[in-house]
C-alpha cells in the first residue's frame, strides 16, 4: 500500500468514528430527556396522590357536626413537646386552609384530621372544676373517649365566630359516675393499663369551660401543612413536633422532588334551589370564606419541571391548570431576563426546561356528610 492509499484510509475512519460519535451524542442527549421528562412525570404523578389523600381525611372527627359547629373557631392549644420558642400555639379550625402565595408564588395548604375509629359525632358536656383551670368534664356519655386521646373543646357561647376551643389530651376515664373523663397534667395510666404516659396537650393554665361540645380527634391527630421548599414538596406535622437537627424549626418530610409550584381553590357550595341547604359549587376562589363549612371543595394544581436543560427553548408558554397559568421562574429563581431568546441555552431560562402539569378536585366528604341532615 502506498502512503497515499494509507491516508484515505486515515481519513475515512476518522469521518466513521466523527458520525459513531455524533449518533451517539444524539442518542445519549435524547436518553436524558426521555429520563428526566418520566422522572417530571412520576414526581408529579405521586405528589398530587399524597396531595389528594390527604385532603380527603380532613375534618374527620369534627367535620360531622351533628350537634354545634365548631368550624371557625381559633384553637388554642398547648404542646409540652413543641419547640420554637413556645409550647403554646393556635390554628383555625377548618379542614383546609389555603394560604396563598405572593405573585404566582407557590400555596400553602393545611390538612387538619383526627384518626379516632370509634366515634366522631359531638358530644355535649358541662365543666365541673374551679375558674382558673378544668381538669375534668361531665358529658352525657364518655362511651368512646380512651385514656390517651386528643378532644376539640368548642364553647357554644356566642356566635360562630366568638367559639372558644381548645385541645385537651384525656388522662382518665374510670370516674365511677360513668360521664367524667380527666384531662390533668402530669403522668396516668396508659389506656391498656399497662406502664404510664405523660400528657401532652394539657396546660397547667388555661380557660375553664362551662358548657358546649367535645369532638374526638383519636389518639394522633394530625394537622399537615403541604408546601414547596426548594423545588420539592414537603409536609410538616403541625401537631407532632420534631427537631431532630436542631435548628430549632419543625423538621419537614421530603415528599417528591421536582416539584416547583402548588396552586390551590376553595370550592365554596351553594343553595342553588332555595331549599336552605348547600348542594353545589358554586364557586371557585382563592379567598377564604367568612364560613370554612361552605368550602366542599378544594382544587389543587401541581406542577413539575425535569431536570433536564435542553440546548433550545422547549416550553413556549406558561404551563396552565384549571386555576390559570403558573408563574413562572428560572431555575435559580430568579425572573426571566431572556424571554425573547429561543435558543441561547441559558440555564436559568425556564423555556429551556420540559414540564408536567397535574391537577385534581378534592371533595371534603367529611364536611358534605358532617352538614346534610
């Protein structure tokens, strides 16, 4: 072979080898994108069913107001476990709570529910203690009610609006009267009567009740408060304080990453035929209304974004869900300060980036039940 015949054969291996690698950067580029855009797709797929079954509990154990209703009331409430600077805290009683963000920015949703499986109707009852704190209480029955358990007081004084609540944690419920329970501070007997338990919700101080209704939340209730935090969806147990790290804030639970905004709609009902009870939506608003027990409703919007930035503008306009268009920000945060560039790359332009958007409706089924005859 001559050296002429050895350097075509030079360069067409090296035009060979030049298209393996193109055909393999193409292949290898279009592998990502198809990952990441499944991995968008099943962060926002798991988000939105952790999302939504969570909602569905909420007002369980005083959704059902048989008799009274407590929904509106401020809770005040005490957590000798609780850090932060104080064991004292409060909520609004309502089983969703949408707290809205700023500009597009992403909600907030607080869940509140009990987990009792044996009773969650009303109960009245009648206080027989001194004026400066209440350590037990008369009811018609305390069938249901078990050593170790977290009841919703609601003062029926006034109107909705004016209700005193607060949580109390029952110590005992052996009085021989058969219509007493305890709710002291200190050490009892566990419900199964083996070994002792502390009381948490109990304060050593506090407002002495006269009359009104006790609402069983069971031996854990949770109060859930849903938010995005650094593209992911996490969950803080309101009413199960932890601080594991420190730092002095309730510890979050990472429920999926990708995750970068939550929008949320009350679904607020009405009378649509006159008949005095609600039977319809009639309303979708980001607005809480002056009574949380017409919310039968929430809508939840979700959005998630892949991790993949491609080389050009991939997504041309705002995701939407039913509630409107998302806001959107690049993936530092920041605001575009691009918009018109289709292909520049910058990774901080969201254009460069492939989303999925999920969406669903979450009756409060608790609330409907709870307020039907």
């Amino acid at each position: 072979m001559s050296l002429i015949e050895i350097l075509v054969g030079i360069v067409i291996g090296m035009l060979g080898i030049l298209v393996i690698f193109s055909v393999l950067s193409v292949a290898e580029g279009r592998k990502r994108t198809t990952t990441a855009g499944s991995d968008a797709q099943m962060a926002g797929a798991v988000a939105l069913f952790s999302l939504e079954r969570d909602i569905k509990q909420a007002g369980y154990g005083f959704g059902t107001f048989s008799v009274g209703n407590p929904i509106n009331c401020t809770v005040d409430a005490y957590d000798a476990l609780r850090g932060g600077g104080s064991q004292d805290f409060d909520f609004p009683l309502a089983p969703t709570l949408i707290t809205q963000g700023a500009a597009g920015a992403p909600d907030a949703i607080a869940v509140l529910y009990g987990n009792t499986d044996l009773i969650v109707a009303g109960k009245a009852f009648t206080f027989s203690s001194n004026s400066t704190k209440a350590t037990s209480s008369t009811l018609g029955g305390r069938t249901g009610l078990l050593r170790g358990d977290v009841l919703l007081i609601a003062g029926m004084a006034g109107s909705p609006a004016a209700l005193n609540c607060q949580l109390i944690e029952v110590t005992g419920n052996t009085n021989v009267d058969a219509v007493t329970i305890d709710h002291g501070t200190g050490s009892y007997t566990a419900q199964n009567g083996v070994g002792s338990a502390t009381a948490r919700y109990n304060k050593a101080t506090g407002p002495a009740f006269s009359n009104g209704f006790i609402y069983e939340l069971g031996s854990s209730p949770r109060r859930n408060l849903w938010l995005i935090q650094n593209g992911r969806l996490i969950v803080r147990d309101d009413m199960h304080w932890s601080d594991v790290d420190g730092d002095g804030a309730n510890d979050p639970v990472a429920v999926y990453d990708d995750i970068i905004n939550l929008q949320a709609e009350y679904g607020v009902a009405e009378d649509s035929n006159g008949d005095g009870r609600l039977d319809r939506i009639g309303a979708w608003t980001t607005v809480a209304p002056p009574d949380m027990a017409s919310v039968y409703a929430i809508r939840v919007g979700i959005l998630a974004r892949s991790k993949q930035a491609e080389k050009v503008k991939v997504t041309g306009t705002a995701p939407a869900w039913a509630g409107g268009s998302f806001a959107m920000k690049n993936a530092d945060g920041t605001t575009d300060s691009n918009p018109g560039d289709a292909s520049a790359g910058d990774p901080n332009n969201w254009r460069n980036y492939r989303y999925r958007a999920y969406e669903t409706l979450v009756p409060l089924r608790n609330v409907v039940w709870g307020s039907m005859p």
